[in-house]
C-alpha cells in the first residue's frame, strides 16, 4: 500500500496503525461479536490493495480493507472468503451507513465483473469525537415513510466502536493497539498531557504487536497534527524517556529530539524555540527549510504566526 508508508503527513494515523494485520486481529477479537470472530480465520488476515471506491466517496472514506477466510467446510475457497471493511470517524456523519453501503455494493460489482460470486463483508467503525455518537447505525433509521414499506426496504447496519464510552482498559488486549486506539481517543483533549507518557510506554510492554521502529514516526507525526496541549518540548523529553534506544538515526523522531538539544544550546531564547519548531513543521510538509537569516530577519510575532499556520497545514493534511 503505496500511500501507508510513513513518514509523511499526507498519511493517516488510523490507516497506518490497522495495515498491521497483528492490530485488526486484536480489534476483532475484542469488538466484534464472539459469533462473527469465531468463524474468521483470522491468520489469514490480507490486506486488500486494489481500492473499490470512487473519487467523490474517497473524500469522506479511508478505504481500508481486509480479506479472512472462513472455517466452514465443504465451501470453496472463492465461498469462503469475507472481507473486513475498516472505517473511522471523527465526527458522527448521519450518511455514514450509506457510505458504507455504496462501498460494499462496489466490491461486489468487481467481484461480480470477474465472474466471482457474492461475498460476506463485515464492516466497523471506529469513532473517536469528543462527543458520543450520535448519528443513525442503519439504514432503516435513514428512511422515511410508512412502517408498512419497511418490508422492502434494504437491511443493513453497522458494528460501531466509540472509544470516548469504552473504559481505557476495555479497550484492547494487545498493547500496541491499546496505544493506537488511546492516541485516537484522546488526541484531541486535554486528557491526553497527563496520558500521553502510558501511551507510549504501552509500545514496549510484553505482548505487544511487534515493536517497529517506524511507529514513532507514525506517532510524532499524529500528536504534532492533532493535539493543541502537547508542546514540542514536552514531546521531545517524553520520547527520549522513553525510548532512548530504539530511535532511527535520521527518523523523524530522531530529528525532533536533535532539534529540542539545538534549542537548549539556545540557552531558552524564544527565537531558538520557535527556530526548531518552524523548520521540523516545514520538514514534515516537505517544504523547503528556512535558513537562519531568513528566520532572524523576522520578528517575534511573525515566527509566531509562521510556526501556528505551518501547523495548521500539517493537522489539515492529517484530517
């Protein structure tokens, strides 16, 4: 999946974290139901790379989806394959089940283009606003009209996850996914100053998902996106706490934690400060980066300025 690699911040955090095939296992095991995870073969979990959505539903869709076989016997392999359809939400969007409908009739288009039959596909939302959700779970609830036609109407509904009524604990097993689905949760609320240390200290716990080393990537980039109450220093100090080993020389993270040192020599001048900020902001936009006189020519409150909408762009890019 040409577009999940990190870093870059054109990538999406929740996309990245589930093509990990180790995460969605742990996800279906702990939110769906005990009778749809039973009959999953789940270590034949494969990432599905062809995309079935179109331009105008991509922009409201993140088109993450898997394919398991089953453990039925006497089917062929064609009949027993199911797909796992993966959405998130930030927001409760009320055309949320038909956008999954849309796609789901697109698979079996393609499938059916290719002389395949019909197949199961199981979808989950994962909605990570502040706000609970509030928006309809089925179609039923989307039509109008008089309870008598409701017998030819299309049924179907959704499995949903919202993180803000799940306890931290309950949320998952696996620790790696327990942090990925933490950050999701409270990445945008003043919660996540006091949470954020456990968080990542989860990626290293016994039992995790397989610790990659590009992960921190995939997080710096997420916090630096998205919280409003994570200053750089802090972050910078957390990830050197934590991980003092296992940052990638030229990572992102290892330049983070290279720029918050430059800004200590910098013996707390402000300018220094807003320095280092503006041009790690400009590095994970792939923008050129300012030199020192181009920089020292501005004043205080330009930097300022430079640095919030640099910032802006890069959380626009993450949405």
């Amino acid at each position: 999946m040409e577009d999940a690699q990190l870093p870059t911040p054109h990538n999406n955090f929740f996309r990245y974290a589930f093509s990990h095939a180790s995460a969605l296992r742990s996800l279906i095991e702990t939110h769906l139901p005990e009778s749809v995870a039973r009959v999953l073969d789940l270590s034949t979990l494969e990432l599905q790379k062809d995309s079935f959505i179109d331009p105008q539903l991509r922009e409201s869709f993140s088109d993450l989806l898997y394919s398991a076989r089953t453990f039925r016997q006497g089917e062929s392999p064609d009949e027993a394959l199911v797909y796992i359809l993966l959405e998130h939400k930030s927001q409760a969007d009320p055309m949320t089940c038909f956008q999954l409908l849309r796609y789901i009739v697109r698979i079996w288009e393609q499938r059916q283009r290719n002389g395949q039959s019909l197949c199961p596909v199981v979808p989950l939302v994962i909605y990570h606003g502040e706000a609970a959700w509030s928006a309809p779970c089925s179609i039923d609830e989307l039509l109008g009209g008089p309870n008598e036609l409701r017998q030819y109407s299309i049924r179907f509904a959704f499995p949903l996850l919202d993180l803000g009524q799940v306890p931290d604990e309950s949320l998952a097993a696996d620790p790696f996914l327990q942090s990925v689905l933490n950050l999701l949760k409270y990445a945008r609320r003043q919660e996540l100053a006091d949470r954020l240390e456990r968080i990542l200290q989860r990626l290293l716990e016994r039992g995790a998902t397989t610790f990659q080393r590009e992960h921190l990537d995939a997080i710096v980039v997420y916090i630096m996106a998205t919280s409003q109450v994570i200053p750089m220093e802090t972050l910078t100090m957390t990830l050197q706490k934590i991980f003092p080993t296992q940052i990638e020389p030229g990572s992102i993270a290892d330049q983070l934690l290279k720029k918050g040192r430059e800004e200590g020599r910098e013996e707390g001048r402000e300018e220094g400060e807003l320095f280092g900020k503006i041009r790690m902001l400009q590095n994970l936009l792939s923008l050129p980066l300012s030199t020192d006189e181009e920089l020292q020519a501005k004043t205080s409150t330009d930097l300022e300025t430079m640095a919030t909408e640099l910032k802006a762009q890069l959380r626009k890019r993450m949405t």
